[in-house]
C-alpha cells in the first residue's frame, strides 16, 4: 500500500478546484465547511444567516482560488475569506457600532475567570455583546488577529480596538460573574 501525504493531495485538489473541478471543490467544501460555519457563527448569530455568509465566502474562495499561493494553510486562507465576508455582511446589517470612547486599558489586564458553564452559555454571552465589542473579541480571542490587523480590517484605531476588546472583557466578567451566583444560589 502506497502511503500519499495529505498536504500533496490537498494541493492538487486545490488545483484541480481552481480549474473549477465541481468534484474537487465539493471535497474542499465538505472538509472545510464545519469549520467556517463556526467561523461565521462567531460573528452572526442567526444560523442561517451564519449559513449564507459561509456560502457567499466559499464561492468567493472558489472564484479566486487561483490567488492562494500555497503560502500558510489553505484553511488559514479561507478563514480569513469567512471573517471578511462576516464582517461585510454585518456591515451591511448596518449592525456595528464602536464606542468611540477609550479607555486606559492595563497593561497587565488578564481574565482570571473561574466557572463551569456550558459552551452554548459561553456563546450566548458572546451573541449578546454589542456588536463592536463582539466583532473585535472574537478577532482578538478566538480568531488570533492582533489590534493593528483588526483595525485596519475594521477600519477603527487601533486604540478603540483595545479599549472594544477591554470593554468586552470586562461585560463577559461580569455576565459570567452574574451566572455563577445565580447557578450557586448567591443571587
């Protein structure tokens, strides 16, 4: 038995998708749907909108397939492609909007918190978060971008991308705060 490396056979399916191969492109589809409707999951709380916003960003991959240079991970590539197109689509929801207000954020800032909530619990709160303040942490904490990247994708300073992200920080705090007295019968 001939052992095939998957990276060789992701890049020739790649390939073969840009060729708009509808075989190769339904196997990229399925491999890496999961993952992006996750992605768009962070930024759009309707599941079906979450939905759309997958599907309008995979025919946007699809479309330029022929722009990855197979620098980085295909996925990494694609990835980016879904929190664009989220972040389009809210934008045109006309649902974000930053504080301008900054704040003095520490230096040494850092979430300390304990609990034992649930995931969906975790993604409510997140789903409950003032847009901005949302956008910005889920690129921040979950997406791994750093504040000069966000600012330039979100068109903000980047100092209001620190001070949405503390601003967040600080209400999840305080919701989860909130849950666990409630959960522990203190409230």
């Amino acid at each position: 038995m001939k052992v095939i490396q998957l990276h060789n056979n992701n890049i020739e399916l790649i390939k073969k998708a840009a060729k708009n191969n509808r075989e190769a492109q339904h196997l990229l589809f399925e491999v890496h749907a999961p993952k992006m409707l996750s992605v768009c999951r962070y930024y759009v709380k309707d599941i079906y909108k979450a939905e759309e916003v997958m599907m309008n960003g995979f025919f946007k991959a699809f479309t330029n397939l022929n722009n990855f240079k197979n620098e980085g991970s295909f996925e990494g590539w694609i990835r980016r492609i879904m929190v664009r197109e989220a972040i389009s689509f809210l934008r045109q929801q006309k649902n974000i909007e930053f504080s301008i207000e900054d704040v003095n954020v520490p230096q040494d800032y850092s979430n300390n918190i304990k609990t034992e909530i649930e995931v969906n619990e975790i993604q409510q709160l997140i789903d409950d978060l003032p847009e901005g303040y949302k956008i910005v942490f889920v690129m921040y904490a979950i997406e791994g971008y750093k504040h000069n990247e966000i600012a330039d994708m979100l068109k903000i300073s980047e100092g209001t991308s620190k001070s949405q992200l503390f601003k967040a920080r600080q209400l999840l705090q305080q919701k989860i705060n909130e849950l666990n007295n409630t959960s522990y019968g203190t409230n």
